[in-house]
C-alpha cells in the first residue's frame, strides 16, 4: 500500500505545481545564468549566500502578486488601471516596454551563441532566427494549456545545472561555509555583481506574469467563484516550490562556476557561451554539453515568459482582448505584441546592441522599476477596499518591506554605479 502512495502524492504535487513553477525557473533564464556565471568567475564561492537571503523576499512578493491577482480576477496592470492614476499605469509600461525587449533579445543572443557553439559550421544569428520562428509559432497556435504543460516539462532542463558541480572535485567544507557566512566585498565591481544578482532574481516582468497565470489557472479550472484557504494554501506551496527550485538552480550555477571556472583562473564571464566554453577544457565535454542544453531550454521557457508578461501590460493597459488561452483571431493585439516582441528582440542583434550591452541596460531599467512596483504592490495588498480579508498578514509585509528595502538600496547603489568614476 505504501509504495502505491507515494507515486501517486507525487504526481499529485507535480498537478498542483504551475505558475509558481514556471516563473521560478523562468528567472533562470540565459540573462540569469551569464550573471550567476560571473559571479562564480569573478569571485569564486563568495555570492553563494546570496541564494540563501533571496529565496524568502522573492516568494515572499511572488506570493503577494499572485494572491492580487486571485482576489482580483485581474493582472498586476488591471488592478492599476483599476485603482491608480494614468500617470503611475503609463509609467510601468514605459520603464517595462524596453528592459522586456532588451531581456529577449540577450536572451535570443544567448541561445543563439550557445546553439553555434554546438554546431560550429551553422551561424549563431541563424540559430537565433530559428528559435525565434520556433517560439512565435508554438505561442500563437498552442492552446493555453499546451504552452503551459510544455512551459512546466521545460523546467525539468534545468535539473542540468544541479549535475556539473559532481563532475567536478569539491571542498565541500568550503562550500558549506559559503553558502551560510556572507562575504561582503567593498569593491564596485563585487558590489555591481551583487546589485545584478538582485536584479535578476527579482524581476518586475515577473510580478506582471505570475499575477495574470493565477488568473488564467482559474480560468481553466474555473475558480472563477470563491477564494478559499485550499486555493490560496496551494497556491502558495507553487510558488513557494518555484522559488525555491529558481534558487537552487542559481546557487548550482555560481557553484560550478564559481569553483571550475574561478579555480582555472577563468575571470571574466561576460556571456553563456563564454561560460558554456570555458566549461570544456576544465570540468570535461559532459559538464560543456549540459550547460549548453541548459542555456538552450531554460531561453526556450524564458521567452515566452517575457513576452507574455509584456502583452499583458500593454493589453490590459489599453483594454485589449487578452489572454493566452484565446485563438489567434480571438485576440489579435494580444499576440502581434508578442510577435512584435519577438522580433524587436531579435533585431537587436542586427543594430549594433551587443547581448552584454542589452543585459546591462536592461538590469539598469529592472533596478530602477523594481522599488516602484513593488511598494505599489505592498500599497495594494494592504488596501483591504480591494483585498479585503486576504490583505497583507504580518509575515509578509515584514519580507515584503524587507525586499522594498533591500531593492531601494540596490536602485541607489546602480545609480551610483553608472556615475562614478
């Protein structure tokens, strides 16, 4: 009997995770892992820790938004529309619009210069062109629930990354230490790297993404009626999964690097394939072969992730017909912004934007943005005229501050970053 169980508890757990899954490991994405993979290069084991002290704060607001958007029926944007003046709406999608398209287009890059590295004889930008033809078909004709079992299974790619590190010898004594003493280095280079971190670990086009899945899975399992403790308990084990999952991947990424790469006296990692490549000659082709396949799925997951986030901004923004569980010709606007997504990412490889510099310049806008949303989401989730009995407990204003806080600081220390000398 017990062994008939537990088979069946799992599948019963791996139903139940979805949006917080998905977005979890879309934050892994090949922007995400050229970050973590500097990190380890640069400074070896000391970031580490930083997986640890940003699991709570990224599940924590991850949560918020997407009990906003079960409360509400509405994504992150409709409820600003909803309860914000214009000027705070028009905002967000300004400061969103370009990070997004910026994000995508690294990331295309980056599947792009991973896929040549596989292939030698076969261009990267046609890699790139091809995924992203790839992409745009599967968005446009899949039905909902194909994108998001396909989204899900994709996440499993990311299981790679807990791999390289066994190939490898390992002071695990070292790496214990690391992971729970933090070390703080009062340089600007380690400094930027750990503003980076932040940045990509806790994304505003994820905030805009989770809170519009928690509505589309009520959509689909039509829960369209009451919020009750099992809905919101089950919602928050997804995310508190998904994040946890993200970090893991993260803290396996900066190790690896951070030991094979730092160790050999490997830097300086300014993309994947970069990372991908040093892998080689150091840790063997195993470790190459499964970072490359890696960097190739989690940018499979990512994207789409980033152009919906995008198109639901701008949809609900303007009262448009959205939704990924709609046809084509049921709403049109809602997937020409995706389209258009897509090939604006795309075509920054052709005007002269190089996948370091749109990294750069995206972190710049998500670290400016992120302070912004997130006490409007904190504003919102303690209004109890939209909330009501499901605004804000302690525990979460208290990691939800936290990661205010924490983020304002980041924001300054950008700034300052891009000024100084």
């Amino acid at each position: 009997m017990t062994n008939k169980k537990s088979p069946n508890k799992l599948l019963r757990f791996w139903r139940l995770l979805g949006p917080g899954l998905i977005t979890g490991a879309s934050d892994d994405d090949p922007s995400g892992i050229a970050t973590y993979s500097q990190a380890g290069a640069s400074y070896g084991l000391s970031t580490l820790w930083t997986a640890l002290l940003t699991f709570p704060l990224m599940a924590s607001i991850q949560e918020i938004c997407a009990r906003i958007g079960l409360i509400t029926s509405q994504g992150l944007t409709g409820t600003l529309k909803t309860n914000y003046t214009k000027p705070v709406l028009y905002l967000m999608v300004l400061f969103s619009f370009p990070a997004i398209i910026m994000n995508i287009g690294a990331d295309i890059a980056g599947m792009g210069a991973v896929g040549n590295l596989l292939f030698p004889s076969i261009e990267a930008t046609y890699f790139s062109v091809v995924f992203t033809c790839l992409l745009l078909v599967l968005i446009i004709y899949l039905p909902y629930q194909k994108i998001a079992a396909i989204l899900k299974y994709l996440c499993i790619v990311l299981l790679v990354y807990l791999v390289i590190p066994f190939l490898y010898k390992q002071d695990w004594l070292a790496i214990l230490k690391a992971t729970v003493i933090p070390e703080i280095k009062f340089d600007k280079k380690f400094l930027s790297i750990l503003v980076g971190i932040l940045g990509t670990t806790i994304s505003p086009y994820l905030f805009f993404w989770q809170a519009n899945m928690e509505v589309e899975e009520m959509k689909q399992r039509k829960k369209h009626l009451v919020v009750n403790k099992k809905v919101l308990s089950d919602m928050k084990r997804d995310i508190d999964f998904g994040m946890l999952f993200s970090n893991v991947v993260m803290y396996f990424i900066i190790l690896a690097t951070g030991t094979v790469l730092f160790n050999g006296n490997i830097h300086q990692i300014d993309t994947v394939d970069q990372a991908a490549e040093a892998l080689k000659p150091l840790a063997g082709n195993s470790a190459y072969l499964l970072f490359a396949v890696g960097v190739i799925g989690t940018g499979l997951l990512a994207i789409p992730v980033l152009s919906g986030s995008l198109s639901y901004i701008i949809s609900e923004t303007f009262g448009w017909e959205q939704g990924l569980d709609k046809k084509f010709h049921e709403a049109k606007a809602f997937y020409l912004v995706i389209a258009a997504s897509l090939i604006l990412g795309l075509s920054l490889n052709y005007v002269g934007i190089s996948p370091v510099q749109a990294l750069i310049y995206s972190a710049i806008l998500y670290g400016l943005t992120a302070p912004v949303l997130i006490a409007i989401i904190l504003h919102i989730s303690n209004n109890k005229k939209i909330m009501g009995k499901h605004a804000n407990g302690r525990r979460s204003n208290i990691l939800g501050f936290s990661t205010l806080i924490l983020m304002t600081v980041a924001a300054v220390m950008l700034i300052y970053f891009q000024f100084a000398s």
